[in-house]
C-alpha cells in the first residue's frame, strides 16, 4: 500500500504480496481460471522523485 501519496498501476501478481508477473500493456491468453493481484508503487515526478499529494 501506498501511503502519503500517489500510485501508479505497475502490473498484475499471481499472488498477493508477489511482484509483477504481467505488465499493464502485456497480451495474455486464460484458459483457465486465474487470479491476478493488482500491483501498485509509488508514482514518480518527471525528476524521478516520488511524487506526494499536497
């Protein structure tokens, strides 16, 4: 979780807790059920700082 500021999309785990398996622009084929966790980070600035909410 994200707190005290902004978060951007970074992808889909297969478990909760896991890093990125499936990034956002990534094409799957299910064929089976599937359970995906969305993974959140912190967004960054164009300076590559994160960002805060004011």
């Amino acid at each position: 979780m994200v707190e005290n500021g902004m978060a951007e999309f970074a992808g889909w785990a297969v478990a909760s807790g896991s890093e990125v398996a499936y990034n956002p622009v990534d094409h799957i084929e299910i064929t089976e059920d599937i359970t995906l966790y969305a993974v959140w980070k912190a967004a960054e600035n164009e300076e590559g700082s994160l960002q805060e909410t004011p």
